[in-house]
C-alpha cells in the first residue's frame, strides 16, 4: 500500500521488547510505527526504571549485534560467577565464566541506561516513525490489515499496518481485547529491590540466595555496590520497607550471611507485585504478542527480560526474511513459524522459574535436605553444570541470527 497512514508493521508499546523490536526493524525495508504512551526519555516508563537487569550472555550479544552495546560500556558489570546457596543448610552450586569459555556469564546493567541507549539508537533512523506521547484506543482486524485508533498529542489518528505487534507489557490491552487465554499464577510476593554497599568486593560473583524470608539475588554492580532483589512474602513487605535504612541493611545481611561482609548502606528501597503469566499463544491474525504482553515472569532465575529479547530477535529474523522474499508480514504461515520457534523456549523458562519458586518455597524437612543434596550433586556434574549454564546464558536451542556470534545487524 502506498498510504501514508500504512505501515508494514506497528509496535504498540516501546518499552525494553518494543524499543528491541523497532531498532532490530530499523533499515530493513519495512515501515514501522511505535505506540508509546510516554515521551522518550520519561521518567515514568516502566520498562526503564531504576531496577537492575540480569543480561545473559546471549542477550547482550543480541545488543550487541544490534549496534547497543557501545553505548552501555560504561554502565555494564560482568557476572564470570553464580553461586546459589540455601540459607542455612549445607550445599551449593557455581558457575563459572571460563568453565564455559566466556568473559562473562552474563552483565549487570541499570534498565534505565539500557532504555536509553535503545532510544538513542532509533533516534534518526529510517523507517521507524515513533509516536509519543500516543495511546492504542481500539483496533479492528480485517483480511489484509488491521485498523487502529489513536490518540496522539491529543488528537485522533487512524492508521493501518499489516502486522500487530503487541509489547505492551504484563497488562496488555492487545491480549485482553483478543480474549487470549492466559495462565496465571499469583504468588503472594513482592519483590523489594534497592542497591546495597557492601563491605567486601563482590569480585563479579551473582549469588542466587534461598533464605527463610524469601530469595534473595545480589547482583554485581560498579565498585562495591549490588543489586538486591529480595522475593518477600506480602504479610513481610511493609515490615521491611518501613524499616530505616540500616536496620533493612542489617535485616538482609542478617539473611544473606557473610559472603560479602558487612551490608553498609542500602539504597532508595520499591517493590512490585510477583506473578507468572503466559498466553496460551502468542498470535493472532495479523497479531503477535512479545515480551511481558505473552509472559511475566517471577524474578527468581533472572529470565523475564532475557525471554522476551529472543522474542524480538526471532520475530525480526522472519519479518527480514519477509521483505526479502516478497512475503505479507502478516501472513499466517509466517506467524505460524513464529508460534512454533518460540513455544518450547517459553514453556521451559515458565515452568523452570515456577518450579523453582515451589521448590525453594516448600518448607519439608525432607524437601530442604533433598535441596542440599541437589546442589552438592550438581556442583559436583560438570555435564550437568554446562547444560545448566547454557540454558542460563540464553544460548540453548536454535538460535536465531541476531544471538550468533558474528552477527552484524545493518
């Protein structure tokens, strides 16, 4: 269509997946809008608040491949070791970098700076029109498109795209309005985040620790700083965060134990609801749901970000193939292709993170001396460790381009 209300594809949402998509996107021949409700660089998007982001290894090759990653240079710390433990009780598992040949397992990097340096790199390039301050208000699905109705700058715009793409975050008005089933599974947590200065260097060690008040990840940051994300029952949260800032230190050193020394100074302390949730499926016609808009996940393996940026890189690798081969970026074999790739990734991670979450949450005793049995046995497998550690790094099954090696996103 030669209409310059068409777009080949629209991204309601340019948080982390919709930001990923639009740059991954960007110079391929397609015309692509973002709907974003907020203005770049607001304060009040979600997606780039002040949390801590665990980076696979594989994720921040994706970011690199698509040109990202100078820009967070500065900003990144590597994570060469994971150590999980359980409070309290014997047994533990590491992984290590150079165990699997990498510089790092994975990097630390605030999502405010990651969303920054996504901006920056759509900013100015062809193809990608981004409308902001701009809301979805309904669309319409047809054979050969889909109509949408917005509100943008406070007037009403109506434009058509042959492609749907709803990164509009755990609530989703696309999904919802599509009556996409979903499981859900409410956790009665909350996870209370904040950054703490400890005493002793991290020296670059993420430590996954299962205490009796919830897990707790400590995620290495710049000098002697770490990302907390504590997963706090709900009859906890106010407890904790009514507490000054050095009896909150004190309070989680006292759960965390030694490995790190003293727990200094704890920084500006928020929380937010914990819940599973996946879409039965992530298509419709003329429709595909990525990153939180198809999952959310509990924080406890670090994957929720890492799920949806293959999400981006799968879909931008068949809407390439598309344009290249004359194919409709709607066309239902494609979303098909999509459904399918990205199913058995889905599935595992969600079941993976829930099935951990019941695990560390069961308070048997045969259950917890089963756990640090687990972890001796596992620390002690070395085939077991590397298909565990694989999986953490993103790097398991068919990887699309923009996750290999080598790979240079024009």
């Amino acid at each position: 269509m030669s209409d310059p209300d068409f777009h080949d594809v629209v991204i309601a949402g340019g948080g982390m997946a919709g930001a990923s998509l639009a740059r991954a996107l960007a110079g391929g021949g397609l015309r692509v809008a973002v709907i974003e409700p907020y203005p770049p660089g607001d304060a009040g998007q979600p997606g780039f608040d002040d949390r801590a982001l665990a980076l696979a290894f594989g994720t921040a090759r994706i970011l690199n491949n698509l040109g990202c990653w100078s820009r967070l240079r500065e900003e990144v710390n590597p994570i060469t070791t994971i150590h999980v433990s359980e409070q309290g009780h014997f047994g533990f598992t590491r992984l290590h970098a150079d165990d699997e040949g990498v510089e790092a397992l994975g990097y630390v990097v605030p999502a405010r700076a990651l969303g920054q340096a996504l901006l920056q790199e759509i900013r100015g390039l062809d193809g990608v029109e981004w409308l902001s301050p701009a809301r979805l208000r309904q669309f319409d699905t047809h054979r050969t498109h889909v109509s949408l109705s917005l509100e943008h700058d406070g007037e009403t715009r109506r434009i058509d795209t042959a492609l749907l793409v709803g990164a509009d975050g755990g609530k989703s008005i696309i999904r919802e309005r599509l009556n996409i089933p979903t499981r859900h599974t409410a956790y009665a947590q909350h996870a209370v985040i904040c950054n703490i200065q400890t005493r002793q260097a991290h020296r670059d060690v993420a430590y996954e620790r299962f205490t009796d008040a919830g897990p707790m990840a400590m995620l290495p940051m710049s000098g002697h700083r770490s990302a907390l994300v504590w997963s706090v029952d709900d009859d906890r949260l106010d407890e904790l965060l009514n507490l000054g800032d050095r009896d909150f230190a004190a309070t989680a050193e006292q759960h965390f134990g030694q490995r790190l020394g003293r727990f200094e100074q704890a920084g500006k302390r928020s929380a937010y609801p914990l819940e599973m949730l996946r879409a039965e499926t992530s298509t419709a016609p003329r429709v595909v749901l990525i990153g939180n808009a198809a999952h959310t996940l509990h924080p406890i393996a670090g994957q929720g970000f890492n799920l949806g940026i293959r999400d981006v890189a799968v879909l931008a690798e068949l809407l390439d193939d598309a344009v290249r081969q004359g194919i409709d970026p709607g066309d239902e074999q494609l979303l098909g292709r999509y459904e399918s790739w990205r199913q058995r990734d889905q599935q595992w991670v969600a079941r993976a993170t829930d099935s951990l979450v019941r695990l560390f949450n069961n308070p048997l005793a045969p259950i917890r001396a089963a756990r640090g049995l687990g972890l001796t046995a596992l620390d002690n497998l070395p085939p077991a460790k590397h298909l565990l550690a694989r999986g953490a790094m993103g790097l398991a099954g068919h990887l699309p381009r923009l996750a290999r090696e080598g790979h240079t996103h024009d």
